[in-house]
C-alpha cells in the first residue's frame, strides 16, 4: 500500500480502537467542518491578495 493508504488505515485502526462509534460520526463531522473553513479561509485570503496585486501591478503600470 501507499503511504496514504498506510496512513489512512492506521488512522482507522486508532479510531476503532479508542472511540466509541456514537463519538466518531460527531469527530468525523467536526473534521469535516474544519476542513470546509479552512478552505474558504484560504479562498477568501487568495482572492484578496490577488486583488492587491493586481492593484498593485495597476498602479505600477500607470
């Protein structure tokens, strides 16, 4: 296997090892949601500096 799927595997391992099954939907789902932030985080931030640079390289230009 992969190092990905050699991860993945161990991660499910410890999940079903230590959390109870009620406890890992809500762990899944907080990850998720987690995720889904830090991906509009990153958007937002790169939307923002490239329209600051574009300003930038605007005025530059001018």
């Amino acid at each position: 296997p992969s190092q990905a799927q050699f991860a993945a595997g161990v991660a499910k391992n410890l999940m079903e090892a230590y959390l109870a099954p009620e406890k890992r939907d809500r762990l899944i789902q907080t990850g998720l949601m987690a995720l889904g932030v830090v991906l509009v985080i990153n958007f937002i931030g790169n939307w923002l500096s490239n329209k600051i640079a574009r300003k930038i390289a605007k005025k530059l230009k001018d």
